[in-house]
C-alpha cells in the first residue's frame, strides 16, 4: 500500500513470518536483485486488467487493514499523517465495500493458502462458502479441538519444502577433452566419458580467455549442460551464441545447429511453452571461449534465461497437468 511505513510492514511481516533480521537482506537479494521470486498475477499472459476482479472475502480483508491504518493515524495532526490519511481513504472507498463483514481471521486466511499457494496457475479464488473453507475451519470454531496445528509453523515447514525444491533447479555440467575437435562428435558428448562435473544457474559465459566455466581448462574443452527448462508463454525465441561450436537440444530434438569452429556467432529458433529436457553441447578449440543462452519475445529484445526458469524432475511431470 503506497507511503505504508517500512517499519510497519517490517513489524507485520515480523510477526506473521518471525523472520530474523538478518535474513532481509538475503529475501530482498533473491527476490528483487536476482529476480527469483514466483511470479504475480500481472505477469500474466493476455491478461485483462479491466476484467480483473477479487472476490469480496479478499477486498472485505483490504478493507480492514486499510481501515486499521486510517484510524491509527487520523489521530495525528501532522501535515504528513493527514496526506497519508487521505490516500488511504481514497484506495478504501475505490475498494466498494460498502457494508463491510467481519474479517478473517490470520489463522483461517493463512490455512487456505497453505492448500491452495497463490504462487501457481491452478490457486482457487477464496470464498467463504468453499468447500475446503468450511471443512477446514470447522476446528477453529470450536476453540476446545485438539491437535489445532501452528499456522506461523505450518507456513515455516511449507515456504523450506519448497525452497528447499528450488535448490534442485539447477544446470549440470560435464567436462571433455576436445583436443583436436573441429566440431562436437556425431554420437552426442553423452556418449562420452567426462574428466569433470560442475553445475550453475545460469548458462552465460562471455568471451574469456581465461578458465572456461570452472572446466580448469582454457582451450580444447567442451561442455555438456543439461537440465529441464520452463518456458513462458511470453517466449517465442530462444537463441545460443558460441565461439566455437555449438548445439541446443529440447527433448532430444536438435534445436539450434551452430556447430563448427567459428567466431562468436549467434543462432536463434522458435520455441513454444512448456517444459522441456535441455541438452546444450558446446566445444571451444582455441581462442576466446563463449556459450550463452538467451531467450525472449523476439530476437530483438532477448535476456539470459533467469535461475528460475529451470525445473526439477518433478515439475517437468507437474506444470503441464496444472497448466492443462
């Protein structure tokens, strides 16, 4: 909420997550500076900002902690407090609450996302007389029921499963002897036997002349990356550029040819959305060293593919029945 004070939200958040303060900066480093975070609605495909609505329950939620803010700082007779006052009666009243209900309480709002994250595709929209609603609170209307499970603890255990699924999104590497190679062998580099193994989150080597990719080598070495890939919907190209050679497979299907001993030469391709199983083979003879793999809407206006954009083994079988 606009001009919301950093320690208010600071003491909410505090006091929901029980985060330490010497883990802020590490959830801002990953969240905004890596750009790590689950996307929001607004990211959206197609989506109709003027269709978009929420349902009463979560506006009837706004309504209040709006209302709570306004009463706290009404009191105040400081030109500041009285601006901020009228912004914030302004974004109650666009919320069209006009007979607010009783709001819900944290417990009950928080056990509805912990079965339905409003971080993927398939969340329901929250109503009060949802089956799972009901189910699940009947507990919390009886305040003498047994075995009523920590909230703050339940959110705690979920958030480190899936953080802990994040650390599994990674790229392998595999190192080869190519000396000699004029281009990548015609069996594939699986068919080989590696001399090293290493792993990354991104496949973005600018031109070195220096150690290739932690490979311990600067000439004649090739690299096998492999992983699982998410493709947005928004991605319509993706592209690898190489010095010298190199090759992009999605599913065992050859993507992108740009094999050979060459200089730093970019080779795009269409690409639809989905998941995939990702195999880049690359090689460098001598000279300058370069693979990166970009993607985008067009290939004018491409970027590295983010950390987050790599599956587990898992998700490959999941995102596209959630997304069916």
């Amino acid at each position: 909420m606009t001009f919301i004070r950093y320690k208010e939200t600071h003491q909410i958040a505090s006091y929901h997550f029980d985060f330490e303060n010497k883990a802020w900066e590490c959830v801002w480093n990953e969240l905004i500076t890596e750009k790590k975070g689950i996307k929001t609605f607004l990211d959206r495909v197609n989506l109709d900002y003027e269709s978009y609505s929420y349902s009463f329950e979560l506006k009837n939620e706004m309504w209040h902690q709006i209302n709570r803010l306004i009463e706290k700082y009404e009191v105040k007779d400081d030109q500041v407090a009285i601006d901020l006052v009228n912004i914030l009666k302004g974004h109650r009243d666009g919320l069209g609450v006009d007979t607010p209900a009783d709001p819900i309480s944290y417990e009950e709002l928080m056990s509805y996302h912990l079965a339905f994250p409003p971080f993927f595709p398939n969340q329901k929209p929250f109503t009060a007389d949802d089956d799972f609603y009901v189910k699940s609170h009947e507990k919390y209307a009886n305040p003498d029921a047994a075995n009523i499970d920590s909230i703050i603890d339940r959110r705690r255990a979920w958030f480190e499963d899936e953080m802990e699924k994040k650390r599994e999104r990674k790229v392998q590497i595999k190192y080869y002897d190519a000396t000699g190679w004029t281009s990548l062998p015609s069996g594939g580099l699986s068919s080989l036997t590696p001399y090293a193994t290493g792993t990354t989150t991104r496949i973005d080597y600018k031109k070195t002349d220096g150690d290739f990719a932690g490979s311990g080598r600067e000439d004649n070495v090739a690299a096998l990356f492999q992983a699982y890939l998410y493709v947005d919907a928004v991605v319509t190209q993706i592209c690898v550029t190489s010095d010298d050679g190199s090759k992009l497979f999605l599913d065992d299907d050859l993507k992108i040819d740009n094999d050979g001993k060459h200089g730093v030469r970019k080779v795009c391709a269409s690409v639809s959305s989905g998941v995939y199983k990702l195999d880049l083979e690359y090689f460098e003879a001598s000279g300058g060293a370069m693979v990166v793999l970009e993607w985008g809407e067009s290939i004018n206006n491409l970027r590295v593919v983010p950390p987050r954009s790599w599956a587990t083994v898992r998700e490959k079988a999941l995102i596209p029945k959630i997304l069916s």
